[in-house]
C-alpha cells in the first residue's frame, strides 16, 4: 500500500533521477563558468591542432590553386538525438572554413547529404561571405546537395578525381563513408582534417587524415577559434565533470570489492 | 525587424522545445505535446526532401538550358530517371498503395540501385586494407604497438591465427573484449558531455554557428 502510494507521488520516471540530477549539476557548472569567464576570468584552453591547420590547408589550396572541400557525412540528420549536434558543430566549424576561404578567395565546395541541414549550410556561407565583405563571391552553387550513401560517395570521389582539391574536411557524422572518403583523399594526396563523435569512424580518420577532431573536441573547436567566454566556460563545465565522474568510478570500483550495490542502487534511481 | 525575427525568434522557438522535450523524457504525465512535436519535425524534415529534390531538378534545369560543358547530357539523364522513377512509384501507390508493386519501380530498386550500392559497400573492403596499411606503418611506438594489437585481432578474426598458436585467438579477444572498451567508453562519456554543452549553449541562444552566425565575428 506504502509502495503504491510512493508510485503514485513519484513524478520523475524511474530510472532516470540520476540522470536528471546529472544534467542540472551539469547546465549549473556550465551556467557558473560561463558567467565567470564573461566577467573576465581567465580560463586557459590549449590550441586544437586540427583548427589551427585549417589556415595552413587553405593557404596550401590557395597556393596550388585548387578548391578546398568539406563534407559532415551522411551519419547525422538533424532529427538525429546523437548525429544531428555533431552536424550542427560541424556547420559551425564550416562557418569558419568558409571565412577562411573568402579571406583568400579560394573555391570552397560542400557537399551536403542531409536535405534538413541544406538550409543551415546555405545560410552560414552566406553570412560567413557577408562577414568578410565578400557577399558577391557566395553563391548556392558551392553547396552540392546529393541524397543517398552510395550516390554521395560517388560523387565525392568522382569529384576527387576531376577537381583534386588541395584540402579535404572530413568533419561531422559519419558512417562507412569516412573511410573510402578519406583514402579516396589520399590518393589524390590532399591535406586532410576530419573529425567525428561517433566511436566507430573515429580510427578510419586517424587512419586517413593529417589531423582528426576526436569526440568533445568537435564541439569545443569553436573555443579554439574564438576564444569566446561562453564555449570556454563550458569547456571548464565539462573537466569539472569529468572530474567527478572519475570520482564516482573510484568509488564504484572500490564497493564493488566490498560487494556493496549501493552506488549502483543510486546510479539506477 | 528582420534580424530580431531571423535570431530572437529562432532563439525561443529552440528554448521552449528543448524544454518540452526535457520534461517528457525526466517527468511523468500523460500529455502528449512532446510526441506532436515530433511528429511535426518529421513532417517538415519530410518537406525538406522535396524541397531538397526540388532545387536538385532546377539546378540541373540551369545546366541544360545553358549547355554546361560537360554536364548538361548528365543533367537530361538525371531528369529522365527522376520521372521515370517518380512516375513508377506513384502509380504503383494510386494502384495497389504500394510504390514496390509497379514493376518498373521494383526492377529500378531492385537491380540498378541495389546492386550499385552494394557495389560500392564491398569496395569499402579494399580502402579499408590501404587504410590500416597507413594506420600500421610503424614510424613511432604508438604505430607500433597499434601494429602489435592489430595483428593479434586479425589472425583472431582470421582462422590460420588459431592453428599457428592456439594463444593468438585469446589475446586478440582480450583486445577487443577489454582493450579497446574503455578507451571507446571514454570518447563516449566526453562526447556526450561536449554534445550538453553544445546544447546548452544553443539552449540560451550562445551558441552562434547553431543559428547560421559565424564564429570570430
């Protein structure tokens, strides 16, 4: 009778307490950082190889005189719970790519699977040309909108062989396509910076790239660029959480040798 | 005007959703506001391939119309297939509600796009192999014991690595059972966190490459 009565008052659905308890800890140390680092803290963040090659591709482009291209896979549709942020971040990385380019007037091609991400792609080129005084050199043809895998991939090597461009970016989702897009790259002997939260790609583009934005650091890459208080405060979010995690793991590994459930009890409330 | 509605409206509109959503998934309650919601976004991603097949089509009209060097015969190929394609599978849905039951459209997915795509799936095999070839070159102890690992979990997978050392299947099960888990659950844990944070900035309107705004502006 107690326990029916317990269900009835409970408001938060079983099993997913900690989880909730996790993300407030979570968006409060973000919040917390980021408030600091607007007032001017100082948050240290080291230099992600892979953004700070991205001049280094596109100066190498614009010397050959050959486009730079960049594609975020087929993996993430932005209805996508895990594969649509990783898009998103990619678009922002895209944005800076795109400055980068208008800057030196080389030819950027994007090639772009997903039909609910075209509109996004479209708008950050064209503010990224605005940005730089440019908007006469953005046009909706540098976005190549091509819909299925398989079609997607021949169009990109095929595009490979008759453009050779300079510098690949090989940044979002993918899936089977990262490998055969990056040794596709290779033979053609292009500068390659790929990136990708999804585990199993990752080491097709450590395989294949010059330099590879691993998990977090996709989302992060932003801060790199930008030095912006908000990214880095998050950034400071995310260690202290981490932090607490190894903590919790400690603590685990430690009752699991006194045959003690109750983290685990805790953990599934 | 324009500005406030192309950001600040975008900015709510991103809010309250996340929030709706966020409710659904953590408390209990019998509305249904979040599932519409969804729903709705799969209607409009929906539209969005239209429109998506839309530009495709008058972009490859541009083509023909200006004789593109090169493309142009492409561009006429591309439009014949989209009808004839188009064409088949609608009549197949008025018919029998069923786009596979036309026979035309059953032979165009059958035969042409199946067998193209899985081609083009096997061929991943060999970029696979220069891949690892690239991966395992051994120009420094990282490589090398990359190397290492990777050759134990091929004969593992292979069946001559049992015959030349029955040892040789153990340890390359080690390696996949135990070695490359935690590695691969910490990419999954500090993904995770990057993708909250992201969220969470998008969630308060500060995360600008999410609203087509451009960082280092």
């Amino acid at each position: 009778m107690v326990k029916k009565e317990e269900e009835n008052m409970a408001i938060i659905v079983e099993g997913r307490g900690m989880a909730l308890v996790i993300l407030l800890l979570s968006y409060i140390l973000f919040y917390v950082f980021m408030y600091l680092g607007r007032k001017g803290r100082e948050i240290p963040v080291r230099t992600l190889p892979p953004m700070a090659a991205i001049p280094e591709g596109i100066g190498r482009a614009a010397e050959m005189g050959r486009p730079v291209m960049f594609t975020p896979g087929i993996a993430g549709d932005l209805n996508d719970p895990t594969q649509g942020p990783q898009v998103l971040a990619a678009i922002s990385i895209l944005g800076y790519i795109a400055r980068e380019c208008a800057k030196t007037g080389v030819k950027l091609d994007v090639f772009m699977p997903i039909p609910t991400a075209l509109p996004l792609t479209e708008e950050t080129l064209r503010t990224a040309y605005m940005a730089e005084g440019k908007p006469e050199e953005f046009s909706p043809d540098m976005i190549h909108f091509i819909a299925g895998q398989s079609p997607y991939l021949t169009a990109v090597l095929g595009y490979f062989q008759r453009e050779r461009p300079a510098t690949n970016f090989l940044i979002g989702g993918f899936y089977y396509e990262s490998v055969v897009m990056g040794e596709g790259g290779n033979t053609i002997g292009a500068f390659q910076i790929g990136g990708t939260a999804n585990t199993h790609q990752m080491p097709f583009l450590v395989a294949t790239c010059d330099y590879v934005l691993l998990a977090e650091e996709l989302y992060a890459a932003g801060a790199s660029i930008s030095k912006d208080p908000d990214i880095l405060g998050c950034l400071r979010g995310e260690d202290v959480m981490k932090l607490i995690l190894i903590a919790l793991m400690i603590i685990g590994f430690l009752l699991g040798f006194a045959r003690s459930p109750a983290l685990i009890n805790v953990l599934r409330w | 005007m324009a500005e406030v509605l192309r950001r600040e409206v975008v900015y709510l509109i991103t809010a309250i959703i996340t929030i709706l959503m966020f409710i659904e998934f953590f408390f209990i309650g019998t509305w249904n506001v979040a599932e519409e919601l969804r729903t709705w976004a799969t209607i409009i991603a929906n539209i969005s391939i239209a429109l998506g097949a839309v530009r495709l089509l008058s972009e490859h009209a541009k083509n023909i119309q200006r004789r593109r060097a090169g493309v142009w015969p492409f561009s006429i190929w591309l439009w014949i297939i989209f009808l004839v394609t188009l064409l088949s599978g609608l009549a197949g849905y008025v018919i029998k509600q069923d786009a596979m039951t036309n026979p035309l459209y059953n032979w165009l997915f059958t035969w042409p796009y199946t067998s193209l795509g899985q081609t083009l799936y096997a061929i991943t095999g060999f970029y696979i192999f220069s891949a690892a070839y690239r991966a395992f070159r051994a120009r420094n102890i990282d490589a090398a014991l990359l190397l290492i690992a990777g050759c134990f979990v091929i004969l593992t997978n292979a069946p001559i690595g049992g015959v030349i050392w029955s040892g040789i299947p153990v340890i390359g099960r080690w390696f996949l059972d135990y070695g490359q888990v935690p590695g691969m659950r910490c990419f999954l844990i500090v993904a995770a966190f990057g993708m909250l944070a992201y969220g969470f900035r998008a969630l308060l309107g500060r995360e600008r490459g999410f609203y087509g705004e451009v960082a280092g502006e």
